[in-house]
C-alpha cells in the first residue's frame, strides 16, 4: 500500500477523533447531570490525546495530517446543540447521540485496520483506541439505562 493510502486511513482516524472530541464537549454543555458532564468532557480529552498520539507518530513516518475534523461532525454538533435547545433534549437522547457517534468510530477504526498496511506500531496503538472506544460504548450504554 503507498504511503498516501496510509495517510488517507490515518487522517479518516484523526478526523472521527476531533468530531469526538468536539462534539463530546457540545454534548457536556447539553447534559443536566454533572457527573455525566465531568464523563463527556473527559471523553473529549481523551480523544484529544488520541489525535496527539496519532498525529505524533504520522510526524515520524513524515506525515502531515489536518486536525480541524469534518464538515459532518460540524453538522452533527450544530444539530445536537439546537436540538438541546429549542426541544426536550433529555439527557438519554444525547447519550444516544454520543453512543451513534462511538459506534461510527468503531467502524472507521475497523475499516483502517482491515485495510491499511499500517506500521505495526501504529497498527497496535490504533487498536488499543478503538477498544477504548468499545469501552467508552458499553459506559454509554450503561449510563443511559441509569438516567432512563
């Protein structure tokens, strides 16, 4: 695989982790509970350090890769904040809109590391991330049957 294939895989993980990261902070300034605040803006911190990790270790093989996530995950946000705004956002449907987000992480992480011809360190960091994400899916789940 070239070098651009890799660095197309790597950036579609950067992208999906900044529209984590951003749209778990709309979502923590959407949430009634503060403990599920203190989770979403943890969440967004740590999908920060998966760019950082990623984009560090795409610097060493000398990549380049954007960092400003995608128009969809733009949208998204815009969405869940006027949502919680001008209807009865509870706090079960953005915690179903952050699990829809999860999932679509997943199947990102599951697409670049089926398809890539990834370094293998880089193959291990990613899939140590997406079984962070995984985790990160099951809280979601039991969060929302807490707050149901």
């Amino acid at each position: 695989m070239e070098k651009k294939d890799v660095k197309n895989d790597i950036q579609e993980i950067i992208d999906i982790c900044k529209d984590g990261a951003e749209g778990y902070e709309t979502a923590a300034n959407n949430i009634e509970y503060s403990d599920v605040k203190t989770l979403f803006l943890r969440l967004s911190q740590q999908r920060k350090l998966f760019i950082e990790e990623i984009k560090n270790e795409a610097l060493k093989m000398g990549m380049e890769l954007d960092t400003s996530g995608t128009i969809k995950g733009f949208f998204h946000r815009i969405w869940l904040a006027t949502k919680a705004t001008f209807s009865s956002a509870t706090n079960e449907k953005v915690i179903e809109e952050s699990m829809t987000g999860e999932k679509a992480a997943v199947e990102t992480y599951d697409k670049v590391l089926a398809d890539s011809e990834l370094p293998a360190y880089l193959r291990e960091i990613l899939a140590e991330q997406q079984r962070l994400v995984k985790v990160t899916i099951n809280q979601l789940s039991e969060l929302k049957k807490e707050v149901s």
